[in-house]
C-alpha cells in the first residue's frame, strides 16, 4: 500500500520537477521522491538514504543521497518551489467545472510535548484543555478536495488563518463553520469576495441583533439558521460534519497524519511534513464518488 501511494507521487514529481542538469548528481526530483518516501513509511529523512530501507527492485540502480546531502538540498528554494509544485498538483481538481460550491472551514491540532524546546510552536486549547505545538486550518471542498490549508502556532486564532484562507482564493457559493468561525471581519471577507456566503452559528441562537450595525453576510448567515423555514442553512450546517469525518480518516490509517513524530520540529519541518501528509491523503481519499442511499 505505501509503495502504490509513494508511485502516484513519484509520478507528480517527474512531471513537475525541473530536467537534472548533467552536472547534478541528484536531481531536486530525486530529492524529492527520496523525502517522500521516508514520510509515506512514517520514518526521519535520514532513514530513506540508507539502501536497506527500499526493497530491492526500487534501489537497483538508484543513487541514494547521503544524510547530509538531503537535509541540505531539502531547504533550498529550489526544492521548496518542488514541494509546492507537487501539492498543487495533487490538489488540481478536474476539470474545472467539477470544483465545488459548498467548502467547509475547521482546524486541528497538532500537539507537541509541553517541555519541547521548539520556540516556533505555541500554547493554546487542544482536545482535551491546554495544550502545546502547531495547528492545520483547512479550507475543505464538499467533494474531499483541499481548496486551501495553512500551519500556524496553536496559539493563533482561528479567524484569522480563515480570513487569510479565504483572501487566498477564489470561490463561490457557501463557506460553513461551526461558531468559532462567526466573526465579523470574516462575514466581511466573504462579502468581499462577491459570491460567498459564510454560514456560521451564533453562540446564543435565537438572541436579538443588538445596536450594532451588521453587515449583510453576517444577518443572511444568521437568516439562514435562524428565521428562513427552507431548513436550507440548517442542512449545510449540518453536511459541514463532513470535515470531522475527513480529519478522522486523515489519523486513523497507516500513513496517515496520526501525530507530530519527534523528528519533526520546528515550522519550518512541520508544514514540509503536513504537506507530504496532505498530499498523500488527497491522493487517496479526494476522488472518491459519494454515493447515496435511497429512503
């Protein structure tokens, strides 16, 4: 399985990263498909140098990086625009008439050890209280594809990863979150935006509007969920558990992004890995057919 999954990779590598010149002895494509495969077997980068960790018919042939060449071709540029060329790719929805007009917005976190010396992460509220590390804010399509993810320190607000999310991109139709998400320099993004609409819930349903003015995203949002007898808004609100089922699969498989292991710290190499992790996922999981049960 993580061998089919490691070759759809290496298919996007090759189509993506640039001719190696012939005074390279590793091309940023053989860096790349090397990182991928120490990622799809949960394993540091390191491990993926050594001959013993690839079965015999892949490293026949192959030239394998030392430890310290892959960790310094990793973080240059080059190999950075590669590893964003090849997310894109794997997120590229087609053909484009087939993207979506329902996205759902959620974070999750990723939790470090409280004594962990990485400074780059951040304290704030985990699943179970107060927790250290990083958090992935992701901008879901209703069909599993990715439309936009971001890394941040736990200790950054949700809202603002969205707005810039949502400022990132361009979309029409809904955008559905649960009440963290009802802000209103958000609803005023999405106005911005021309055709989006931000469905969130109100802390205290059914409480007057105040004697602030609202802007008009923010009273159709709460129209919506609160007056229109259509059940239209209540039925997206509640199709948005579908990104709860899609972050329950992104952990609970082999590959998958299961937790921060100890080799990763450090912005820097958690959204390297999240990507990887990403990408992954996508592969597997975003052309999946719903289908429906008659009742």
């Amino acid at each position: 399985m993580e061998e089919r999954r490691w070759k759809e990779v290496r298919e996007i590598i090759r189509r993506v990263a640039r001719r190696k010149s012939s005074r390279e002895v590793f091309g940023d494509g053989d860096i790349a498909e090397v990182y991928y495969w120490s990622v799809v077997h949960d394993r540091p980068q390191g491990w993926a140098t050594f001959r013993e960790s690839w079965p015999i018919h892949l490293r026949r042939g192959r030239r394998l990086p030392s430890q310290a060449t892959l960790s310094r071709r990793i973080a240059t540029p080059r190999v950075i625009q590669l590893f964003s060329h090849i997310e894109a790719e794997a997120f590229r929805v087609e053909p484009p008439l087939l993207r979506p007009l329902v996205h759902y917005l959620d974070g999750k976190p990723l939790t470090i050890s409280r004594i962990s010396k990485d400074r780059q992460s951040g304290c704030g509220w985990g699943a179970s209280g107060m927790a250290k590390g990083y958090k992935i804010h992701v901008l879901l399509g209703e069909n599993r594809s990715i439309t936009s993810w971001r890394l941040a320190p736990l200790s950054t607000s949700e809202k603002i990863m969205a707005r810039r999310m949502i400022k990132t991109v361009r979309l029409q139709g809904y955008v559905v979150a649960d009440g963290n998400y009802d802000d209103r320099h958000l609803h005023e993004q999405c106005v911005a935006q021309g055709d989006l609409q931000l469905v969130a819930p109100r802390a205290k349903r059914g409480a007057g509007l105040g004697h602030r003015p609202k802007n008009q995203g923010r009273l159709r949002s709460i129209h919506l969920l609160e007056v229109s007898r259509s059940g239209f808004g209540r039925e997206l609100l509640k199709a948005r558990n579908d990104i709860e089922r899609w972050f329950g699969w992104l952990v609970s498989h082999g590959g998958g992004l299961v937790s921060l292991p100890p080799w990763v710290r450090t912005y820097r190499r958690v959204q390297r890995w999240v990507s990887a992790k990403l990408v992954l996922m996508n592969l597997k999981y975003a052309r999946v057919t719903p289908t429906y049960v008659a009742t």
